[in-house]
C-alpha cells in the first residue's frame, strides 16, 4: 500500500476520529504509510456542518497528516478559492479531486454544472501557478 487516502469527509469531528483510528492501526500493525485526507465543501462554500476553508484547514494542519486537500460535491469552479487557500496557507502537500459539479436531472438523464468539457481554459488550469 503505497497511501491511505480519506476522503469526501464533510465533518471535522469525523476527519479527526478517522485520522486518529488509521494512525492507530499503523501503529498496531507496525507499518507507517502516508496518509491523505480530503474534505468536501458545498456549493454554499462551507462544509455541511458549516466550517470553512481557513477553519478546515486549521484543523487539518493539527493532525498527523501527510497530505491535506478536498474533493467531490463541487467542479472546480467553486473550489478555486478553496484550493488556493489550502496552497497558500498549508505546510503540507496539497491535494485536489473536483468532480464535474453537482449532479441534476434533466429531461429524465443526468447532467452536471460543470461538465469537463467546460474546465481548458478554466480556473482548473490556473491551479498548478498558485504554488
């Protein structure tokens, strides 16, 4: 096993209990692997309890974790201030996993608000400069 990657995590209580857990096996099992932890945030730009990115990342950065970052829920359009934040204010590796936007039905088939043929050009290709 290469990393343990937590992700889509929506609540800063259950990032730390997993993260806590994941540290404990190692320890159990003798075995050490970098751990990744993504946390997701909503359209409405916070967590679903309600944390933000500078108290989100705050909490993060208290872990033991290797690799702090964020997935899922939102394209890369809403998650662009997000991501730079955590770049420019992490001390660890930043990571980044946006999804085609949220899903919605249309018609009777499924669509998302930010399909990847909207992301050349995009905020996504800007992402690799903030650093």
């Amino acid at each position: 096993m290469d990393l343990i990657l937590l992700e889509t995590a929506q609540d800063i209580l259950q990032v730390r209990c997993a993260v806590l857990a994941v540290r404990e096996a190692m320890a159990e099992v003798g075995r050490e692997v970098p751990l990744q932890v993504q946390v997701t945030f909503e359209a409405t730009g916070t967590m679903l309890v309600g944390t933000d990115e500078q108290a989100a990342l705050a909490a993060l950065e208290s872990l033991p974790i290797d690799v702090v970052g964020m997935n899922c829920a939102t394209g890369p359009d809403l998650m662009d201030s997000k991501v730079r934040y955590f770049a420019l204010h992490s001390t660890r590796f930043v990571s980044c996993l946006p999804n085609a936007g949220l899903p919605r039905n249309e018609g009777g088939g499924w669509s998302t608000t930010s399909p990847p043929r909207s992301w050349p050009g995009g905020t996504s290709s800007s992402w690799p400069s903030t650093g």
